[in-house]
C-alpha cells in the first residue's frame, strides 16, 4: 500500500522567507510526528498529533515553528522567517496505534 | 520522560564477523523498543520491534535485538555482517506507563562493514 509521503522533496528558500512542508500519512494512522534531521545527526522530535487530543509542541524549537494537522489526514509543518540554522531534512512518520513508525523520505530544506 | 542512549558514534566490523549496536533505554513504565536504518539519503526504515514476549526479536535482513529487563537494553545484532549493512541505525523507545505516549530516538550510531 502507500506509505508516508512528503511534498516538496527539496525546497531552497531564502533567508526570512516562510516555508510550508506537507505530510500526507498513510491512511488510518493515528499518529502523526514531525522530526528535524540535520546533516549527519540525529533525531531531533518536533510536534505529535494523535486523533483529536492536543498536539504535544514540546520539541519545537521556537515560536517560527508551528504544524497542523486535521484529523487524521494531512499534516502542514510552517516555518516563518526561515534562518539558515533551519536547514535540514524534515521528516514525517505515522503510526497506528501501538506499532512501529513509518517515515517518508523526507524534506531537504535549504536557507541560502 | 522516556530516553535512550546509543553509546557508540560509529561501529566498525569486517565483513563476515559478527555485529552488535548498543542501546540503553530509561522509561517510568514498560517500554516498546524498536530499532530503525537509514541508508544513504533515504528516510529512515523499520528493522524490528520488542513490544512483549519472547525477550530475543527477529527482524529483517538478519537483524536481531535482545531486550534485557535488569540492564534496560536492547542491543542489535547479526550474526554475520554484511557490506551493505552499512548504514545509520537509530534505536528508539515508547513508555507506555507515561502520561505521553510518543518516541524517543537515540543520536544514531554509523555502522561501517569493511570487506
């Protein structure tokens, strides 16, 4: 079936500008997470959504950041004035209930 | 708050011999323990998982995890490594007796398999 996918693949953006990253997660996955992956790292937890109940923000790492998501569909991460310390690969993942996460192939964002 | 320690940047093995990647977990309740690769520009790919049950897990491409309760580990391994195992593993853990109920990566360890 389809998995976790990921628009744009690559985004170049310059400095200050917004940036929106989309994240369509496989359908019936309650779960949805966003992850920040710079070059060579790990990963670094930015928001949680489950079904209905608040997301949990704790991983965002200022208040440029934000991400939503409608029910159980489609998931927007927002960066405002983008910096170069925001270049990285930003990752999706889905999970259903108690299972494993499945991640899409990512986001290359790059700030010049 | 759930946390997990990948002790090792980087693991060196030559082909044929065994392989083991560390990682040490903390949770307040009981853990589901699951371990991921990533190769080379790609996203990140489940390998297996330990959820309940049989304390050793198989998974895919050889792989094999041990949940160790007394050590709070689960440490990866395969028998026999292979060149193209050579990637990015990444071990993670849920608390299932939390108040929250999302992952925790480890830093990652780069695995490198020399012919």
């Amino acid at each position: 079936g389809a998995g976790v996918s990921q628009s744009p693949s690559n985004k170049v953006t310059e400095k200050g500008k917004d940036v929106e990253l989309r994240c369509d997660p496989i359908s019936g996955h309650t779960a949805l997470y966003w992850y920040r992956q710079r070059l060579g790292q790990g990963l670094e937890f930015l928001i949680y959504f489950q079904g209905n109940s608040a997301p949990d923000k704790s991983g965002l790492p200022s208040d440029r950041f934000s991400a939503e998501r409608t029910g159980e569909s489609v998931s927007t991460l927002t960066i405002q004035r983008t910096q170069q310390e925001d270049s990285a690969v930003y990752l999706c993942a889905s999970r259903h209930r108690y299972y494993e996460q499945y991640f899409g192939p990512g986001t290359r964002l790059t700030v010049t | 708050a759930q946390s997990v320690a990948q002790p090792e940047d980087q693991v060196n093995v030559a082909e044929g011999n065994p392989l083991t990647v560390k990682c040490t977990y903390s949770v307040s309740g009981n853990p589901y323990l699951f371990w991921y690769v990533q190769y080379p520009n790609r996203g990140l790919q489940f390998l297996l998982k330990y959820i309940t049950g049989d304390n050793l897990v198989k998974g895919s491409y050889g792989f094999e995890a041990e949940f160790n309760k007394s050590q709070t580990s689960f440490h990866l391994k395969k028998p026999s490594a292979l060149v193209s195992d050579s990637a990015l593993y990444f071990c993670a853990v849920r608390d299932m007796g939390g108040n929250n109920n999302d992952m925790r990566f480890g830093a990652g360890t780069r695995l490198t398999v020399k012919p």
